[in-house]
C-alpha cells in the first residue's frame, strides 16, 4: 500500500467505504460526492466535506443511495429503520440536558439579605445576566441551540455567525452548516489552536433558468483581521461597484474614520474600541463577492480566487461590501466542535466510529425483512403425480393463499419451508447488533428508551446505569463551554458597538449552564429532602436548590424559603424562647412584630374594717388635713 496512502485523520474511520477513500489516492469519489470534489474546494477539504454528506445520508435513510452510487446496482430494497437518526437525537437532547440557563458570573450577590449594599459589579453581573436573557428569547437562542449542536453531533462542526442589525437594534444569530465554512489555517494548524484571522463562507448559486445569459456563480463571504486603514467610500460609478480611498478637500489627504488616530512613528493607525482599555490597531473587515464559475481557474480554490473577476455585493444602505471595516476587533464567528479537536480545529462526528455497526444492522434488517416474508407467506412443494388436470413429468404452479383447498389424489403429499427459525436467529442477531451500538456509543438502553418502564429496576439502578454517559458528556461539554462564554462576550461587544444606550459598564464573563438529563424520582427526592432537613443534616437552602434541580416547579430559592418560614410558627417559638427577641422572630417569620405596650398598673378599692366602716387614715397622713 506504501505508508503515504495509509491515511489517518478525523475522518478515517470512513475509509472502509470505497466511495470515501478511492483506492488508488483514498479520495472521495467524485460520482458520490460531486460537491465536496468541486474544483474550487481545496484538497485539505475534500475528505470534510464529503464525510458532512455521508454522515447526513446516514441520518436522513439514505446509505442505501451511497451505496447505489458505489457499486451501481440497484439497493432500493434495503431497509433502514432510523437508528443512526434516533442515536443523533438521543446524545443531543442528553448533552443539552433539560433547559440551559445562561448565568453571569457574581449575578447571584446582586441581592443581599442583610439589608446592605450590594457591590456595584454584582448589580452590573444582575444587569448584564437579565439583558442576555431577553436577546437570547428575542433570537430564539434555544431553537438556534437545537438546530446548532443537532449539526454538531452528526457531522462534528457547527458554526455560529453574529452581525449588528441596526434595524432591530440587536446582534443577529445565524447557524452555518459547516458544509459552507473554510477557514484559512495556518500551515502548523495541527499544533495551534488559535482561530484564523480569516475565514470564508463559501457556496454555489445555480444559473437562473427565467433570466437569459445567467451563470452559475460561486459566493464568497469573507471575514478578515488586518491592519486599520484609511476611511473608504463606495464608488457605483464604475463597471462594477467597490470602495475607493476617501480623501479631504483637496484630493490628496486621505480621510480617518471618526475617533482614529494616526501614530506617526509607527505608521500605523489605532483605535480605542468600546470593551477594550487600550488602543488596537486591528479590524475585521468584511468582503461578499460572486464569481462566475467560468472565470476560476483550475490553480485557484476558495482562498486564492481574483479580485479581477469578482462582482461585490451592496449592502441594503448603499455600503459595498468590497473590505468594509466593521470597526469590530474580531471575526463575528463561532466554531462549535463536537469533540476535543485533535488538530486544533475539526472536531469528530458521534457517527464516525458506528458506521460499519450501522451497515450490520441494515443488513440484517434486510434479511429479516426478506425472511418475514417467506414466514408469512410460506413455500409450498406439493407431491401429486396423479394431479388433476396435470401430465405426469409436468411440473404446475398453484398459487397460495388465505383459506386456499388444494385437493390431492392418492399418493399426493404437501411439504412446506419452514423459514422461521431463520427469522429469530435474525432477530437475534439484531438485539446483539442493538447492545454493542449501545456499548460502543456509550449510551445505556435506558437513555435511547429500550427498557420498558413496567420492568424498570429501582431507582438507584436506573441511575448506575447512566455511568458510561458521563465522561462522554463531559467530553462533549468542555469544547463547547469556552466557545459559549465566547459567543455571549461577542453579544455585549456587538450592542457595545451599536452604541445600545443599556449596554454599559465593562463586558463580563458569561457562561452556558447545561440542565440535567437524567430522569428524576422526585418522591425519593422530596423524601429525602424532607428527612434531613428535618434531622438537620442539611440546610433549607441546599434542600430547596435539590428540589429545584429535581424539577420542582420552583421559580426563586429565595422566595421559596421566605414562604416556608412564613408558616413555620413551632420553629418561630422556639427562636423565640432560644433568644427571647422578637426582631429575631420577625426576620424569621418575614412580618414586623411591634411587641405590646406594657399593661397599666393596677389600681386597688380602699380596704374596709371588720364593722364594716372604711379604715381610718393613720394620725399625721395627708389623710387628715
């Protein structure tokens, strides 16, 4: 074979299909996969791309067309039944977990219980952490997050795109297939993992079949950080729109952009941005262009196409996108791997490993599709060489069915195949098949549903059996935490620079909280809970948190506990004779006890003496004068 055909990367798990690695070269087939084998494509991408549409085949019940390609026969009998579909919903919904909260670091000391002041950066953190709650519902951040890591798990990447939509007055978020996305890596990308400092977005627009002489075009959208430049203008009054240098009244001083400053000595051109606390002097700069696909020559590919032969596109407000500033200091993009990148960059599809565990069951669902169908509809032999109607040599097809009487002469016999042995080993070939994907997939059958609840073991089983999901969704989350925090900090940067007039204060660190996804016993929970508050092995706020985590309809922990102690009045009591103080109570119960005013004294009737006339005052007393 020689050691450089033996190909091992992100993708390899796929060479055993002759239609992703060709023998001869290990390239995909350009019958297959024609669009991962344009010319434009680089080289480095063809395996990536053509592994995005075998795995979304897979997903879709569509191998049996991969397979119909490669070895050109006809394999519409083959049966799929949706397990690589059923697998890629199952990780997601678990990775994801129930609900995902986005918390602000220090939001939660905004508040204080002791009547004090809270510190300025908590309330900022409380501030920043409502107004990211409201963008994300406002662009639907839990849909896009579904259909974002849904893309993730299936075909290891996934890419977020934000832009400043002025009219909304918000950032936007698109989800990207990562089918569109080329980033421009350095050569040492497999030792880096820093993110390129430019990046394309990159896709074929068919000719329009209504307008006569249209092309098929290629579209380019181009993100790149470079240098500070002089301020530019769009210029429409040539064959083709771009930008031009912008210069002063007398044509030869070119023109800053607003709040720029030159530094001479450097010759080069800073800017203080909104979110930062010093002077850069880097920009992104935006390019969307269309080429004729006529006009790319068989040298070129996505990153070194020719200006000379591109038509740029023009914003809504007149702006030409020919390398506009977008006064940002960043590229407004998130790549999301699925896996840990063990090159820095790409990451590894949930589907990659189990393809040929796929590929079994398919066949074997085949065969017993095709098994059933002699089950059911048995083979028949019948011995009659004396039949009715027949010459003896002569061989006659009766057809069977339902209730059917065949009448047969002496010596006439009726034998049957019996297929249904057959069948149940099949069967059990399947259920084999089914508990090494679970095995390999690290995914238990009380995850995908196989278990059926009336035979569920306890509780705490259950529970030991969701163990080898956990290091792989912890896997799974730690590539994803820094991209999230990222996204979110490139959210507060961008209403920075809408110059949103909420958005103050210094941009915070944010982060995505997974929800739980294991299934919750919340009789046990609530017992539990109940007992060692109880017994005083744990506190109210750690029970009602555990309650919270449980899925106990439970909006604020603190409101909670506040209505809890309302109505315990034993416990009020026995503050009150520990301490003796009624504010203690009070604080406790939530009211304001004003302690009764102190009785008057008594006031007693004059005493009388035994015959009944009243006592005498003493000699002396006031009594007498």
């Amino acid at each position: 074979m020689g050691l450089a055909r033996f190909i091992v990367d992100r993708w390899s798990a796929l060479n055993y299909k002759r239609a992703f690695a060709d023998p001869a070269y290990k390239q995909p087939n350009r019958e297959v996969f024609p669009h991962a084998m344009r010319t434009w494509v680089p080289k480095e991408d063809h395996r990536r791309l053509a592994s995005y549409t075998l795995f979304a085949a897979y997903a879709h019940n569509q191998a049996w067309e991969v397979a119909s390609i490669q070895d050109h026969t006809d394999a519409s009998a083959r049966r799929e039944f949706g397990d690589p579909a059923m697998l890629v919903a199952a990780i997601t919904s678990h990775m994801l977990g129930r609900e995902q909260t986005i918390t602000v670091t220090g939001a939660e000391n905004a508040e204080t219980s002791d009547g004090t002041t809270p510190d300025p950066e908590a309330v900022h953190a409380a501030a920043v952490q409502e107004r990211l709650r409201a963008w994300a519902k406002a662009e639907q951040f839990s849909l896009r997050l579904q259909q974002a890591e849904r893309k993730a798990v299936r075909e290891g990447d996934t890419v977020y795109l934000l832009g400043l939509d002025a009219a909304k007055g918000r950032p936007r978020l698109s989800v990207i297939d990562a089918g569109f996305y080329f980033p421009d890596l350095p050569d040492n990308a497999g030792d880096s993992a820093d993110y390129p400092d430019r990046i394309h977005f990159a896709w074929e627009v068919d000719a329009d079949p209504t307008v006569s002489g249209s092309k098929a075009k290629l579209r380019r959208l181009t993100f790149e950080l470079g240098p500070i430049g002089t301020r530019t203008i769009p210029d429409t009054d040539g064959p083709r729109p771009v930008r031009v240098p912008a210069y002063d009244t007398d044509g030869a001083t070119p023109l800053m952009t607003g709040g720029d400053v030159y530094n001479p000595e450097a010759g080069t051109i800073s800017r203080l941005y909104p979110w930062n606390d010093t002077p850069s002097t880097i920009t992104c700069y935006l390019t969307d262009a269309e080429w004729d696909l006529d006009d790319i020559k068989a040298d070129q590919d996505v990153h070194t196409l020719d200006y000379r032969y591109a038509s740029f596109l023009t914003r809504d407000d007149g702006e030409v996108l020919d390398h506009l500033d977008l006064q940002l200091d960043f590229i407004p993009a998130v790549h999301v791997p699925n896996s840990i990148p063990e090159d820095g960059h790409w990451g590894e599809s949930s589907l990659a490993v189990l393809l040929q565990l796929f590929d079994e069951l398919q066949g074997t669902d085949t065969d017993s599709s095709r098994a059933s169908a002699t089950t059911g509809a048995p083979i028949l032999g019948i011995v009659n060489p004396d039949a009715k109607g027949g010459r003896r040599g002569e061989t006659k097809k009766i057809r069977v069915q339902p209730g059917m009487c065949v009448e047969l002469s002496q010596g006439g016999n009726l034998i049957t195949v019996d297929t249904s042995p057959q069948l149940a080993e099949l069967r059990n070939k399947t259920a084999e098949l089914q508990d090494r994907l679970s095995l390999n997939a690290r995914m238990p059958a009380v995850a995908l549903g196989a278990i059926d609840p009336t035979k569920a073991p306890s509780g705490f089983a259950i529970d030991l059996s969701y163990g080898p999901m956990d290091p792989m969704l912890d896997s799974m989350h730690l590539p994803r935490d820094d991209k999230y925090s990222l996204l979110f900090k490139m959210v507060q940067r961008l209403f920075k620079a809408g110059q949103h007039p909420d958005w103050t204060g210094p941009v915070v660190d944010t982060r995505l909280v997974w929800g739980t996804y294991k299934p919750t016993d919340k009789a046990a929970v609530l017992e539990q809970v109940r007992s060692a508050v109880k017994d005083g092995v744990m506190s109210l706020e750690t029970g009602i948190r555990l309650l919270d985590e449980a899925g106990f309809p439970i909006n604020d922990v603190s409101e909670e506990i506040e209505r809890i102690q309302s109505r315990q009045f034993e416990q009020a009591r026995a503050l009150a004779d520990a301490t003796g103080s009624t504010d203690a109570v009070g604080d406790f119960l939530g009211i304001d006890i004003n302690p009764d005013p102190p009785p008057p004294a008594p006031v007693l009737p004059p005493t009388a003496n035994p015959a009944g006339q009243p006592e005498q005052p003493a000699q002396g007393s006031r009594g007498n004068e």
